[in-house]
C-alpha cells in the first residue's frame, strides 16, 4: 500500500497501542467533514487506535459511499439529519476530546462553539500530521526494519495568491538538487498520509491555506514565506487583522528563514512580530535590485544576496528570468521566494536554475492559449481575487480584459486604478459584473465596456467574440476574471476550460 491511503491495521500494530498518547492526542476524536482530509484523518487516527466519529451536515450518494467506506473499518460517520431533527455537522458527539476539522469550516461553526463550550480543542488536519511526524517515522522503521533518520522538515508557504505555483517550483528546485521532496499540504495527497505514508521523504514543499494555519497552532517549519496579502476570505476570517495574524502564524518558530515580500510591506511586519528560534533570519525577495539578505533581480538575472558569504559586497547568479514560465512579473516574485526557501535549506544555484527550467505551471494560471490574427489570448481563470486579477493585468499591455462572476465581497476600484492605462477595453459578465462596471465608470471611464447579462452555455464564446471584436493586433485578449466562478461554472478549471474552447473555435473559423 502506497503513502496515498492507511488502513486501520497498519498502524497501531506496528508501534504499539499506547501511539495516541505519546504523540499528544486523546482517544476519542471527532472529526468535522467528510471530504479528502477528513477521511485522511479519521483512516489515520483510527489506524493508531483512536476512537473516531466523522459528522458532516450532507447526506447524498456520494457521502453514504464514503461513510459506508469508513464504517467496514470501524469508524461511526453521522449524516445529515440525526434522529432528534438536528444537523449531524452541528452536534458535538458525547465523550469527544478533540475536533479535527476541514479547512472550509468555520470558527464560528455550531460545532466548534460546542466544542469550546466543553472544553474541547478544535484543530486541522496539518495539525494533525505536524504531531504525527514521529509516528511516521516509526511506522516506517517498522515496516522496513531499518533505522529511519528523523522526520523530513517542511519549508511551507502561504499567502494571498501565488502558494500554488511557488510550492511546485521550490519541488522541483528541491528535486533537482537531488532531494526526496512532495509538494503537499493545500495542494495533492493529505499531508497526513504523506507523513504517516511508507515513502521517506529529505524535506517537504508545505503549501498553507489561511485556513489550515488557523487551525495548526504547534506547526513549527524550517522556514517560511508569506508571499503578498491583499483582503480575502474575510468572510471567514472576519476581518483582514484577523486574516493577516493567521497568515504571520507560518512564520511562528522557524528555525532558518523568515521569506517576505520587500514589495509587501504588510509581510515583513508579519516577520517582525513572529517569535523564531534564535539565529533566524529575515530574507526579503524583490523584483529590483536586492540589498544585503534579499533575493532580487540585476539586469535580467535572479540573484542571491542572502545565503553567500560577505553579502553586503557579493551576490550569487541563481537564474535568468527567461527561465522562469511564465516570466510574468509575479511569477517571478514567486520564483524568487521559492529560491529563497530552498537556498535556506542549502540548496546550490544550479539547482535552482535547473529546477525552475524545469517547472511548468498548472492549467489556467497565466495560460497561453492561442494567438488569433495577431491578438494572444490568455487564460489566467485561477486569478480569482483583485490581488491575482492586477498582478495578471501587470503582465500585459495592452489588454482587453475579460472579468466577472461571484465578488465575494471584494471591491474593484483600486484594481481598475491601478490598471486602467493598460485597458483597451473590457468584457464583463457574471453575477457581479456591475460592481466592476460601476469602477471601471468611476475610474476609466473612457475604456468601451461590454455588458453580457447572460449565463448560458454559449456566454463564455460570446464574451471571446465581443473581446475579439474590440482587439487589435499586438493586444492580449486576458481572462482574469477577480471573482470566483461558481456563478455560472462548477469551478476556475471549469471556467478556464469554457475560455479555451471558445478561442480555438474562434481559431478554427479564422483559419
């Protein structure tokens, strides 16, 4: 069995029932959400003995598959509604100990204020695998019969946009230096079967979600970046204090480095206010010329003024920007954080410029599609926020913008502000399109806006045909839409995908 799935009997078998307790967690545990971490954990904690209850508020199909899964190995799931008319999501199960929950979950979720009326932990599943380090250790030496070394150490990263891409590229730099690695956290398997998994690992590239830090208050990494802040999620966070101080809680503890954005001033007071182990340092990443302990940009190169001997007069050639893909301007600030972090770690310089040559970025992050009678398209539908959306925008000039779907209570004059002198014009569509029409009113009054009310199948190729009509050769035609999708698409991919197709059709008849 691969490091991807634990089953009850693999665990507790191989490093004694008394795991619970040496690794710091009680025996009867309830875990919140029937989703990917949820029953990561629940297979986990139960592998090690606990007695595990999973309750989630849904009880379709696709949730009775789940639960009958778990139950065949002895883990109670509640569904939907109990007997006594109450939502299972909502109702503390009697003797629990300790909550696990899933990212999505809220703080001020029925369930948790329960649990804290009882006295009751709520924590995530990051925290979770961050305690089980050790066992996973153990479970490995048993398995194998040898010695294993100590757990691998995780160089994590977060942040408003940008904490995908940058967890890959520090793999794949991580990679070519010869080091066993994953990219893992808010991003592919759970970390918890990553960590308790068969598969012995040098370090981990940790992505994590706002969210998950909420809930992880013992993660301790080797080093940490924050990438950029900027207003999201303060539905759930509350307000954007709050959003920041979970973000700054990556940096609690780090033993190395403390990565942050010399551009983001809002990340370098997170550092400041950060209690670090002693000798820590604070290395700040920059499209400019980087001062003494940064990471920056000299003349097209990638260059290290932190991790060389004498940096106040030396810098280290890293890279060039050519091979960073896409070398737009924020992907290049999450290059140079993604250096920094594996520089951190003792990384050489080759490797990082063979690691980064070697990236490629996920679908719908700054895509090139096609380029259609002298005008690119390109689909950035990942650019869910303001903050992604402008740092798309910053790529191009000039653009015909194609934006809109589900605000999330974000506001758009600053964006059209600061991007207006790149418009030649704009296509909105999507359920809060007005509130970007009434910015670009405001604040670019002079760039033509097309207003699409429809939601059909047909809207996103009638959106790229008006874009189409309004460029001229040398433009790009860029979805960056700085809202969420699931107004009218299940979700970014859906949409991007939506983006594509109608650009190749449109292709297809220009041919």
């Amino acid at each position: 069995m691969g490091s991807g799935q634990v089953s009850t009997t693999d665990l507790a078998g191989l490093i004694g029932p008394d795991a619970l307790g040496r690794f710091g967690l009680p025996g009867r545990i309830t875990v919140a959400g029937l989703g990917i971490s949820g029953i990561s954990a629940a297979r986990v904690l139960a592998g090690l003995g606990a007695t595990v209850t999973v309750v989630d508020n849904g009880d379709g199909d696709a949730h009775r598959a789940k639960a009958a899964e778990l139950a065949g190995l002895g883990i109670e799931v509640r569904l939907g509604l109990l007997p006594d008319g109450a939502r299972a999501g909502e109702v503390l199960p009697e003797g629990t100990e300790l909550v696990v929950t899933s990212p999505g979950w809220q703080p001020q979720s029925p369930l948790f204020l329960a649990a804290a009326k009882a006295g009751v932990d709520v924590v995530g599943d990051v925290e979770i695998a961050w305690r089980l380090r050790e066992a996973g250790r153990e479970l490995r030496a048993a398995r194998t019969g040898e010695p294993e070394p100590a757990p691998a150490p995780w160089l994590a990263i977060t942040g408003t946009n940008g904490k995908t891409t940058t967890t890959q590229m520090l793999a794949s730099i991580l990679r070519a230096a010869g080091l066993r690695t994953a990219a893992v956290g808010n991003i592919g398997t759970p970390i918890i079967d990553v960590v308790t998994g068969e598969e012995q690992y040098d370090v981990l590239a940790v992505e994590l979600s706002s969210y998950q830090l909420h809930w992880a208050p013992s993660v301790r990494a080797h080093s940490a970046a924050v990438l950029n802040l900027a207003p999201d999620h303060l539905d759930w966070h509350g307000s954007m204090e709050a959003y920041a101080a979970d973000k700054g809680r990556i940096y609690e503890g780090n033993t190395v480095a403390c990565v942050y954005n010399v551009a983001d001033r809002a990340t370098e007071e997170l550092v400041e206010k950060a209690d670090v182990e002693e000798g820590c340092r604070a290395i700040g990443f920059t499209l400019g010329a980087p001062g003494p302990s940064m990471l920056g940009v000299v003349d097209g190169i990638l260059v290290d003024r932190a991790f060389v001997e004498n940096r106040h007069k030396n810098a280290q050639e890293l890279a060039e920007v050519s091979d960073v893909n896409p070398p737009a301007p924020h992907n290049i600030a999450n290059a140079l954080a993604a250096a920094a972090l594996a520089r951190a770690f003792g990384v050489k310089p080759r490797a990082v410029r063979d690691g980064l040559r070697d990236f490629r970025p996920d679908a719908h992050r700054v895509a090139h599609v096609a380029e259609v009678e002298g005008v690119t398209y390109v689909d950035d539908s990942k650019a869910t926020n303001t903050h992604a959306a402008e740092a798309s925008l910053a790529a191009f000039e000039p653009v015909v913008w194609i934006a809109g779907g589900l605000a999330k209570g974000a506001t758009f004059d600053e964006l059209v502000q600061k991007s207006a002198k790149r418009l030649r014009a704009v296509v909105l569509m999507g359920a809060d399109r007005a509130l970007i029409a009434q910015a670009l009113a405001r604040h670019a009054p002079q760039v033509p806006v097309v207003d699409l009310d429809r939601t059909d199948t047909g809207a996103m190729l009638a959106a790229v045909r008006e874009a189409a009509r309004l460029a001229e050769r040398g433009d790009t035609v860029l979805l960056a839409p700085a809202c969420a999708s699931m107004d009218m698409f299940a979700n970014y991919n859906e949409r991007g995908d939506a983006f594509a197709d109608a650009v190749r059709e449109l292709a297809a008849e220009s041919a």
